[in-house]
C-alpha cells in the first residue's frame, strides 16, 4: 500500500483499477489538494506499490525532460536565422554526429541510470524523504533548491577540475570533451564513471541534506531534478542569447561560461555559477588568460621592487 495518504483507510477508499477513477477519487475526497497534488495521490495510490511509483516516476521525467529540452536546440541547429547568437558560429554540429551522440545517450540511460533509479524509493524510505500529500510550501521547496543549486556547484566545481588531471581526463573525462562545440544532447554524453561522480552532487547533496535535517519532500527533488537538466542541456547548447539567464544574473554560470571549457579544455569547471572559477582564478578563454598574465607580471614586478 502507498504512503502517499497518512491514513490507510483513505487509501483503500480511493484506489480503483484505472487511472481516471482513482484520479475522480481523489478529486472526491481530497478537493483541498492542488491539482499537482492529486495527480501526485493518485499515481501512488493507484501504483499500489510506492517502489515502482517512484522509479517509474524518475526514470519517465529524466528522459521526458532531457529529450525535451533538448529538441529545441536540436531545430534552433537547423535554422541559419540562430547562427549570430551561436557561440562558435562555424561549429554547427551535424546530423549525423548528434544522432550518434543520441544513440550513445539512450543506451547510457538504459544501462548506467536505470538501476539507481529502480533502488532510489527503499533508499527514500529509509532517509525520511517524504512522497506524502500535500507538498510543502513553494518558500521552503524553493530554498531547498536554491541550496541544491549551490551544493552541486560545488561539487561539481571540485569533481571536475579533478577529473582534468592525467589518468582521470585520458581514462573518463575525455569522453565528454569529443565535442569542443558543444550542444544540448552532449550534455550527458559522458564515460559511466563520469556520470556517477559528477551525478553524486544532483542526488548526493540532497541525500546528505535529507540526513542532516531529517525531512525533504519526494516532489521537492522531482524539481531540483528538473531544473538541473535544464541547467546542463542549457549551458551545452552552445548559444548566448540577449534574453539567456546569465545577462540577468551576472553570477550564473549559462552556455557562455561552458562553451569556453569545451572550447579551451582549460577552466571554467564549475557548472551552475561563476564565483568558484572566479574566486580560484580558474575563467577561461583567451581575455581571462591574458589578465591572469598581467596580474602575475604586477606580481612579479612588485616582488624585484621590493628586493632592490
Ligand atoms: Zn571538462
Ligand atoms: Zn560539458
């Protein structure tokens, strides 16, 4: 039986053989919740079986929302109109290498990602992350993503420059560096253990909030999830717009910051912000390496200064 209601006799009540008449249930007993929240109740209460529920539920949104986001970037390449936004302007990926790039992807998703998914609810469970109705409120899920944002940018910062040393690029890392123009199915085209590692800071970080603090919301992490994927097929579409996020907010990170990493294999490691690079000296692209050259020449100079 489902967790999603507290009440047991609730859930016996509502569940019916289809979809559509546990939906009209829910509808029935529960016309308080939001639409989003009974959608939620009833695919667990018809589900019967909160395990399936929520692997299902992952495994549908991850390719759903990837493929997604990423077919308009798919058209956008096909349309010459675009090309004066596009960050390498001569490097239009062809057909044929993003169908091998899709192919690689899929198989990817089948093989690497659909096991964690299938063992995500028992782990769940066991952590106190709630599938229960009604969801939290939007302050609460919208500081948890916000931190979400910042924790994987972290990790994500630190993984990655790791994974530009010797064994870790030639072995994993050179993989995702096929395209120096990236685009947005690239965005997971990726060695397993890249995948793993880097993926630990979109599931790890939750995970070690959830046992710190002993409560998060199933739906929270549905949307973290999201937005994250958003996030990455984005910052690999190889296009800046007038209108992209990171012409709003000086901070994020966008295509313009990830396109310089594909294009110069050095810097820019981070993935949603700039500050880590920024802080640590580690921008790339040819206007960040000459004022790099400039302060260490002042430096320099400063120093034989002081010795004479
Ligand atoms: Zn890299
Ligand atoms: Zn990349």
């Amino acid at each position: 039986m489902s967790a999603v209601f507290s009440n047991s006799t609730l859930n016996t009540l509502i569940r019916s053989d289809t979809f559509k008449d546990t939906f009209d249930n829910v509808v029935k007993f529960q016309p308080q919740l939001s639409k989003l929240e009974q959608i939620w109740a009833s695919w667990y209460t018809y589900m019967n079986n909160d395990i399936l529920a929520t692997g299902l539920m992952f495994f549908l949104l991850h390719e759903i929302v990837y493929f997604a986001r990423c077919l308009p970037w798919f058209i956008i390449d096909q349309m010459p109109y675009f090309r004066r936004w596009k960050i390498q302007p001569t490097k239009i990926p062809s057909t044929k290498e993003q169908l091998y790039c899709l192919k690689s992807v899929v198989l990817s998703h089948f093989l690497v990602e659909a096991i964690p998914i299938w063992t995500f609810h028992p782990m769940c469970e066991k952590l106190g992350i709630t599938v229960r109705v009604p969801f939290p409120s939007i302050k609460k899920m919208g500081l948890e993503i916000a931190l979400f944002f910042v924790l994987e940018d972290m990790w994500h910062y630190w993984a990655h420059r790791l994974f530009h040393y010797g064994v870790f690029y030639k072995y994993i890392h050179k993989q995702h560096h096929r395209y120096a123009a990236p685009f947005g199915l690239s965005a997971e085209y990726a060695h397993p253990l890249e995948t793993m590692s880097l993926g630990f800071g979109t599931v790890g970080m939750p995970i070690l909030y959830v046992m710190y603090t002993g409560e998060l919301h199933l739906f929270t992490l549905c949307l973290w999830v999201v937005l994250r994927l958003f996030q990455a097929v984005d910052s690999h579409s190889g296009y800046d717009f007038p209108w992209s996020l990171n012409k709003f907010l000086p901070f994020w990170a966008g295509a313009e910051h990830h396109d310089l990493h594909h294009h110069y294999f050095i810097g820019n490691y981070a993935s949603s912000f700039r500050w880590w690079d920024y802080c640590l000296d580690t921008e790339a692209g040819p206007e960040a390496k000459a004022e790099r050259e400039e302060r260490m020449k002042l430096k320099a100079m400063n120093k034989s200064k002081k010795n004479v």
